[in-house]
C-alpha cells in the first residue's frame, strides 16, 4: 500500500477558496471596526455573516468587494486584489443601501450593467427570476421600496457572478418577498455558486446558510453550522418576579434588578421546569424570543 | 469600450429625461444672445466676435454643470457605491462623462449658431470654424477641471449654487455677455485675470481671423495645472474618505 502523501497548497489559501481576509485590519477614525480578521470563503458555500449593527461586517463587505482598502493584512478575491477591476469579473454585489439611477428604466439598467461582463445573464430571463419581468419598461425612480430592493439583489446576478455578495439583502421586504429571494439565492446555490451574505435575521441565515460566522467588536466570535450557532445566540428569555433564584443551568446570563429577574437561555423550557422543580416562588412569567441584537448584547455585555 | 459605451448611452438618456437640466444649458446661452447680445450685432464682424463669446458662455456651463453638479451628486449616491463594485477600471468611468460633456456642448453650440445665423449678421469663414474648434477645447478643459474642484471638494446640495457662483460671474467678468471694453472700470481691471476672459480672447482671434497670441494659451495651461491640482487633491481626498 503506498500512501497517498498530503499536498498542503500553498501560501495557506486552499485550493476551493474564492475569497478571503487574511489578518485584517481596518480602523475608522476611534473605531476600530475589523481586528486581525481572517476569514475565507469556499466554493459552493452560502456564508453568513451575522452580527449587530456596527459589528464590522459591512467593513468586511466592502473589502472584499474592493470598495476599500485594509490598514493592515490582505485582502484576496479570486486571488487577485479586489481592488483590480480584473478581479472582480466573476462577482456580484448588493450593497447595503439600495441606489438606482432614478431617470433609468428597470430595463435600462439591466443593459448598463450587462456591458461590464463576458458571458452576462439574459435580462429577460433575470428579471423574471426575480419577479421585475413586469416593471421592465418602468423608471426606477418610480419603483416601490421592495421593487427597488429586489432589482438591486437581481443587478448582483446580472454577470453570472461565481461569488456574490449580499449585504443585508432582504431589509426592508416583506415576507412572501424575502421567501422569493431565499428561493432565487438557493438557485444559484445549486448551479454552484457561492455567497456571502450578512444578515440581521436568524431566520434568514437558517434558511440559507451553510456556514455562520459572527462578527462583533471588529472580531470573529464564533463559527460554526446555524444549529451550533443558534444555539449560541438564538437565546429566549424568562421574566419573571421572585425574591430568590438558585443556581440553574442552561442560563446564558442572569439580570437581576429588585425583585425581577431577567434569564437569557437558548433552552427556556428546560429553565422553566427547574424553576418549577426548584420549587421557586415566582409570579408574573414571561417567556419571550430575544432578537439577534438582544442576544449579542446579552452574551457580551459582560 | 462597450462598458464606456453603456455608461455614455445611460448618461445621455438620464440626463435627456431630466429637462431641467438640458433646457437651460441648451436654451440659456441663445436665450441671452437674443436679448443682449443681438439688437447691438450690426455689423459682421461684431456679431461674429459675440457669437464666439456666447459659444464660451455655452461650452463654459455645459461642463461647469457636468462636472461640478454631477460628480457631487455623483459622491453621494448609493449607486455610485453600486458602480464602484462593476469591473469597470476608474479611468473608464471618467471617460463617459466627457463624451456626454462634448455632446450636450456641441448641441448647446449649434442651437446659438443657428440663432445668431438667423438673427443677425454673423458668417464664420472656413478657416474660422477649423481653428474655433481647438480654441473652445483649449478653454474648456481647465474649466472642466475647475467644475471637478466644485464636484469634489462641494456637498450636493451646494453644487448647484457654488457652480452657479461661478459660472455667472466669470462669464460676465470674463467679457463674454458685454465686450471688455464695455465693462464697468472696475471689473476692465480684474477681466484679464479670469480664466474665461483668457478663454474668449483665444476664440476671438479664431473668429475674426487674426494670429493666436502665446498669452491667452499661456494663462489657460497655468489655469490647467492650477485647477487640475486641486481637483487631483479633492479627488484624492474624497476617494479616501469613501474609499479609503
């Protein structure tokens, strides 16, 4: 039997990377919004970035799409410095805040952005996977909010991006307009395409992701699957009125103010039951799901 | 090229949809040819020279508004952070505002010629027209550069009255609505040292067939230098503030 030996690729980026942040730092003013951030995104997967406002993710957004420059570290996208126009053929991004040339048509727009790549998507065919087959002929300044949201997520596939990036690419929609989108993503998913997005909303990185990473104060937290994840930060709470607790498990983080208690637990049922079982003497209970904020606040606020 | 393409097309189309844009640079300089400029044209010559004069005053708005008014808004739109992330090297994307410069410039300019052909007497020799091309260009690229200094270094909401600022005062200083003999003493004085009045001698000299003189050339390239420095230090500025 011979053995097969081990080929490590060299300089650390594996062979399935399309992106990455190696050691990466970037400071704004007193801010210091990404700390030694490494970070690398594999082919075929669906990233989630997750983390509260002003966690760094945008920052790292816009590294990798070239829009700005690390203090400190590299920054790769396909191997080659994203801020080279060359580098970013085979991407598509939805940045943050949605802006559209107002006097275009939804059409129009579509064209203007075609002309940059090689081998673009049909715009019939992408409007219609979005669901802006309609509005083609409309000018963007008279798009509804979720059109206008909807047409910026669709420009992001408009090369047939091997990468795309999402930041925050469902705020702002409604539900039946989010699940359309979720569903549009997967869909390239299982062409072979690779994400990255960042999100607000366990919910929305339990539909799509396969990966999470969470970001905050500039510094990567945890990662993990979104079930290793949830149970980390998808944390509910119990409220309630007593004059003692004992010690319970499963509590994430214990607020205490007088005679009311705040109990941050990713197992609320399990903490109930030992309330009960522990025989304390409690009133007025309330079980609550905590926001992804909530839950942040609550785990680093230490 | 066929990106630069696209992004000429979308500009021209945006801005035709936008009639409060192109009516004024289109009519404006004919409008105040007609009113102030006209009644006092007689005589060939003198209607000729106006007629270079309201060119300047033309081109002169065409790109103090292109590039002072649209590169500020341009700074604050989310779509521009849009473009940024399109593999689209920066320097293509300059090139598509020139073009539309050119265009709107050669429609305002044709729609004055026409105007004062009508109106009054003035006729342009052959010769007139080759060299009134690469004086108006000569002109037109530091003040180009000046309305770059606008667009980088003014917020949106003052660009339009900072370029206004501009645009009226240098033109009338600049001897381009009256004469410079008939300027009020005071301003006789300061109209040389304006960048428009170094502009109008260089197409008046290609409209009434004399030699070019160095000194109008001279003053243009040092206004050149002097606003493209600042417009490379607001460009630099700007890009690293958003970009950096």
């Amino acid at each position: 039997m011979t053995r097969v030996a081990k080929v490590s690729p060299s300089r650390g980026a594996s062979l399935s990377e399309v992106a990455a942040l190696h050691q990466v730092s970037k400071r704004f003013g007193q801010t210091q919004a990404l700390d030694r951030v490494s970070l690398s995104v594999e082919r075929g997967e669906l990233l989630a970035l997750l983390g509260p406002n002003g966690a760094g993710k945008s920052t790292a957004i816009r590294l990798l799409s070239g829009l700005r420059r690390p203090d400190t570290g590299t920054v790769r996208l396909f191997g080659q410095n994203p801020q080279h126009a060359s580098a970013r053929v085979h991407l598509g991004v939805t940045p943050q805040e949605t802006g559209l040339p107002d006097g275009l048509r939804v059409g129009e727009v579509v064209q203007l952005v075609r002309a940059h790549y090689p081998d673009p998507a049909g715009a019939g065919e992408l409007l219609e996977r979005f669901d802006l087959a309609n509005l083609e002929r409309r000018q963007c300044g008279g798009l509804s909010g979720g059109q206008r949201r909807r047409l910026a997520v669709a420009l992001a596939f408009v090369g047939n991006p091997r990468l795309v990036i999402l930041d925050e690419p469902t705020t702002g929609l409604d539900v039946e307009a989010r699940r359309a989108l979720w569903a549009a993503v997967k869909y390239y998913q299982t062409q072979g395409g690779t994400a990255l997005l960042t999100t607000h909303y366990l919910e929305e990185a339990e539909a799509l992701a396969s990966r999470v990473v969470v970001i905050n104060g500039g510094r990567i937290r945890a990662e993990g699957t979104v079930a290793e994840i949830k149970a980390r930060v998808g944390l509910r709470q119990v409220r309630f009125q007593a004059s003692a607790v004992p010690q319970i498990e499963g509590v994430s983080r214990l607020e205490r103010n007088n005679g009311s208690f705040v109990l941050y637990t990713p197992n609320s049922d399990a903490v109930v039951r030992q309330l009960v079982e522990e025989q304390v003497n409690f009133s007025d209970l309330e079980v609550k799901a905590v926001s992804l904020e909530e839950a942040f606040v609550a785990l680093t606020a230490e | 090229m066929k990106p630069m393409l696209a992004h000429y097309k979308a500009n021209l189309l945006e801005l035709l949809r936008l009639p409060a844009y192109w009516i004024p640079s289109m009519v404006f300089p004919t409008m105040f040819f007609l009113f102030f400029a006209a009644p006092n044209a007689n005589h060939p010559e003198a209607a000729s020279l106006l007629l270079g004069s309201y060119l300047v005053f033309a081109v002169l708005g065409v790109v103090m508004f292109q590039f002072g008014v649209g590169i500020a808004s341009d700074r604050a739109s989310a779509w521009n952070i849009f473009e940024r992330t399109l593999p689209l090297p920066p320097l293509a994307k300059l090139a598509a505002p020139i073009l539309t410069a050119l265009t709107f410039a050669a429609m305002a300019g044709a729609v004055l010629v026409i105007a004062a052909y009508l109106s009054t007497p003035a006729r342009l020799e052959p010769g007139a027209w080759i060299r009134l091309i690469p004086a108006l260009l000569a002109g037109a690229v530091p003040l180009a550069l000046l309305g770059l200094c606008v667009g980088y270094l003014a917020s949106p909401k003052a660009a339009v009255p900072v370029a206004n600022l501009l645009y009226l005062p240098l033109s009338f200083a600049g001897g381009l609505w009256v004469p410079p003999q008939f300027l009020p003493e005071f301003v006789q004085h300061i109209s040389p040292f304006t960048p428009t009045r170094q502009w109008g001698e260089a197409v008046w000299s290609a409209v009434n067939g004399t030699t070019w003189q160095a000194e109008p050339f001279i003053w243009l390239a040092g206004f050149t230098l002097l606003f493209g420095a600042i417009a490379l230090w607001g460009y630099h500025r700007d890009q690293g503030q958003r970009f950096g």
